[in-house]
C-alpha cells in the first residue's frame, strides 16, 4: 500500500479507493490502463508509490507501468491544478491573438504551459482546437469556454475559479 506523511482520513480513503479498484479488476486481463485511470481519479495525478504499488500487486514490472503512465497524454505524473486552464493556440485563434492570451495568463500566474501553480489552483495547457473556432481566440477552463477574449477579459474571467 502507498504511504504518506499525512495521517489525515483523505488518505485513508483514498487507500481503500484504490484497494477497492484492485479487487473490481483481480485477475482481469488489460487491467493497467484501467486501474491507472481509476488511480489517477483518486489521487488527481499518479504518484510514484501508486504506480509502484500497482506494479507489485498486478505483478507487473515498473518500467512498463511507467511506460504506459508516460505514453499517454490523458495521465499526468505531477498534480495539477484544481482548475484546469486550457487556451487554443490552434490557427483560427492564433490569428485572433491566441498569443497574447497565452501571455497574459503566464505572466499573471507565473507559469507555462504544462505547468501548475504552487498553490494548486491553477494548471496551464495550450490545446490544437478546442472546436470553437467561430469564438477565437477561445480558452476552457474546467468545462466551461470562453471566446472572443482579450487578455483583460481572461484575467477576469481565471479571477472566478478559486
Ligand atoms: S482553432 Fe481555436 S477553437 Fe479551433
């Protein structure tokens, strides 16, 4: 079982979440994707003792846990953010001043794309097209899209996300 530091019932949980998702997947062929997706719903990311301790339960080496965990783009190996910031730097939104969007939202947050903020509120993507091309220069932010954005405009808006 992983361990932690902290002593706090959240991990408590967390640990019987992720016992809970060995036993629904027990000698269930293709099992590692699925209990990686379901780690990373747990812990927000796949810290590196899950992904060891999936390995030792399922019997199956770490370096192809880890390969697995990198190669795809939906698992992430380092918390992220509560509010997931993602800005178009596709063509349609490029043209329509993508970049000073992007701009601003690094220099207020002190972050690039790819990374998350100290306090965890904020993680910063770039996306190809977020299909909203008609509204550019266009961000998500969780689920939600906002289009034909300036920079002012989009510093008010990441303002409402806590
Ligand atoms: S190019 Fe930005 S939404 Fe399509």
């Amino acid at each position: 079982m992983p361990t932690c530091c902290c002593q706090n019932n959240a991990v408590d949980d967390r640990q019987k979440a992720l016992q809970r998702a060995l036993s629904k997947y027990q000698n269930t062929k293709g099992a590692l994707i699925p209990l990686l997706q379901e780690a990373q719903e747990i812990y927000g990311y796949l810290p590196g003792e899950v992904m060891q301790y999936l390995s030792k339960e399922l019997k199956i080496p770490f370096s192809k846990v880890y390969g697995v965990a990198t190669f795809y783009a939906q698992f992430h190996l380092q918390p992220r953010g509560r509010n997931v910031i993602r800005v178009c730097t596709g063509t349609a939104c490029h043209v329509k001043g993508a970049g000073g969007i992007l701009q601003s939202i690094q220099e207020s947050l002190g972050i690039k794309s790819g990374e998350t903020t100290a306090d965890l509120r904020y993680t910063l993507e770039t996306v190809a097209c977020l299909g909203a091309c008609g509204l550019a220069p266009a961000m998500m932010v969780n689920n939600d899209t906002y289009g034909r954005l300036t920079p002012a405009e989009t510093l008010q808006v990441l303002k409402q996300y806590k």
